[in-house]
C-alpha cells in the first residue's frame, strides 16, 4: 500500500504562484510515475502534470508554460509549482501515484484562486 499525504494550496489571488507537495509513505519501492489531478466543481478530475522515475514530465496544455512538476525518488516526494494562477485553476488537487499497475490518491488540497 501506498500513503500520499499532500500539502499547500488554499486562497491565492488572481496572477499569484502557489506549491504543492505530495509525500508518498508506506511501500513506495517501485513506484513507476506520479502526477497531479484536479477537479473542479460539476466537471471531471483532470491530469494537471505527472512526472516519471526518470524525469520524464508531462503537462496538461492548461498548465503548461507556467508550471513545473519535480521530484525527489530518495524522498519519495513531488511537488507542483503554478505561476499565474486565474480562476480556472480554482479546484481540488490531488496527488496520484502508479505502481505495479494499481494507483493511488492522496485526499485532495483545495486550491482557489480568488480577490
């Protein structure tokens, strides 16, 4: 089993950067990528970034030139930095975790951007 306990988030207003951070814990050997997802309210979780063992990165084109995903394999940690936030990025982020074919989730941060 897998544990992902994320952090950060909450109120940013509009144009403001926020990070996140996600912790895996339990057994965390052979975990092969892990990423970001959010859901907004009435639509569907979504891929927000996800990065693999190697570095490999990937980005939803809403996110993309203005994020950076990142992560520590000998911490077993990832965190997600946004920069010029708007409204639409207003939504619950989860973290997500793949291994030996199975996924796992964090419970969600609410992020909302708002004046």
């Amino acid at each position: 089993q897998v544990q992902l306990v994320e952090s950060g988030g909450g109120l940013v207003q509009p144009g403001g950067s926020l990070r996140l951070d996600c912790a895996a814990a339990g057994i965390v050997f052979g975990i092969l990528r892990m990423g970001w997802y959010r859901q907004a309210p009435g639509k569907q979780r979504e891929l927000v970034a996800s990065i693999g063992w190697s570095g490999d990165t990937i980005y939803a084109d809403c996110v993309k030139g203005r994020s950076t995903i990142s992560r520590v394999n000998a911490k077993n940690t990832m965190a997600l930095e946004m920069n010029t936030l708007t409204p639409d990025d207003t939504a619950v982020y989860f973290c997500n975790a793949v291994k030996g074919g199975a996924e796992y989730w964090g419970q969600g941060t609410q992020v909302t951007v708002s004046s």
